[in-house]
C-alpha cells in the first residue's frame, strides 16, 4: 500500500504553469512614459468577508512595512504608463527604493497565490524597471500564509525576516511570511 506524500520531497520542482487570472491585462507592446506618484487614497473596501478580512491584513502590513522601511517606503503607488492599448494605470501595493538602485515591488495577500506573480513578474515590475533611476527591481509577495506544496510558476526564495530578504539578491522570486503580532 502506498501512502500519499503530502508534502514533496526535498529539491523537488514545484513550479508549474498558470493561466492568467480572469481579469488580468497584459501589457500590450513598447512601454513609454513611465513614471509613478504617491497615493492619497483611502483604501478600498471588500464586499464579501474574506475581501474584507484581506484588506484588514494589507493595512496592517503597510503600517508594518512603512515603519520598518520609513520614508523610503510607498504604500500603493501610482504607475502611469502607456503601452498600445493606450495610457494605463497600475498600483502595486507598495514600492521600496534602496540606495544602490534596487526598486522593491510588494504585493500583499493574506494567502500565498499565483495571482501575486502574474501581478509582479507580468505587470509591477517591467514597468518599474522603464523609470529612469532604477537599475534592478525585485519582487516581493508579503503574505501571513504559505503553503509550501502549492504549485508555483517559479522557485520562490521564502523569508521571516525583512531585514535578510533585503539583503537577497534582486532576481528570485521572493516571499515575506509575515504575521501581524
């Protein structure tokens, strides 16, 4: 008799195909007139309860991420842009600048899913990779839970600690298991 293994054994390729989310757009062509604004928003309300209890999560985490990361730090930026379908508008859940040039992209879900990297990988960071005073950008899936035998469209590099996910290199895939105290 064979017992099934629910978690996959070790070194194991995890990484699969994902189709797009329903609603996404991809960018379409040459990308010109970059450039990004902070937001003075005020956040978005959910419909259902799990929506709401998701933005409840990304409000404590952009507190949490603006005080670790300080002025550096843009909650929900704007990204202005246009492509061939026209002018367009995106906001990645936040954008952090280090010094050396490195743009780090956030998504915040309260549960690790692909939907994060087609956001990041497809959409966040080849338009911040067209502003002018960035030379690396690096992507980021804030989340408070992660299944390690999801299957993802990539290797994720996984971390509990802000401050040793800064110090990665920019190209991995990189998720922050993160939980308000």
């Amino acid at each position: 008799m064979v017992i099934p293994q629910l978690t996959p054994d070790r070194g194991a390729d995890l990484s699969v195909g994902v189709p797009p989310p329903l609603r996404f757009r991809p960018l379409l062509g040459r990308l010109r007139n970059v450039r990004w604004r902070s937001s003075m928003d005020r956040p978005s309300e959910g419909l259902t309860a799990a929506q709401k209890a998701g933005l409840r999560y990304e409000a404590k985490a952009q507190l949490w991420l603006s005080e670790q990361l300080g002025r550096a730090y843009q909650a929900a930026p704007y990204l202005h842009f246009e492509d061939n379908s026209g002018p367009r508008t995106l906001i990645p859940d936040g954008l952090f600048f280090d010094t050396g040039g490195t743009a780090l992209v956030f998504e915040i879900k309260s549960q690790h899913m692909p939907e994060a990297w087609w956001q990041l990988r497809h959409l966040y960071e080849p338009v911040v990779r067209e502003l002018g005073f960035i030379r690396r950008v690096s992507c980021v899936e804030v989340t408070k839970s992660f299944d390690p035998s999801m299957g993802f469209p990539e290797e994720v590099l996984l971390r509990r600690d802000l401050s040793k996910l800064l110090e990665l290199p920019p190209e991995p895939f990189k998720v922050l298991l993160w939980r308000p105290q």
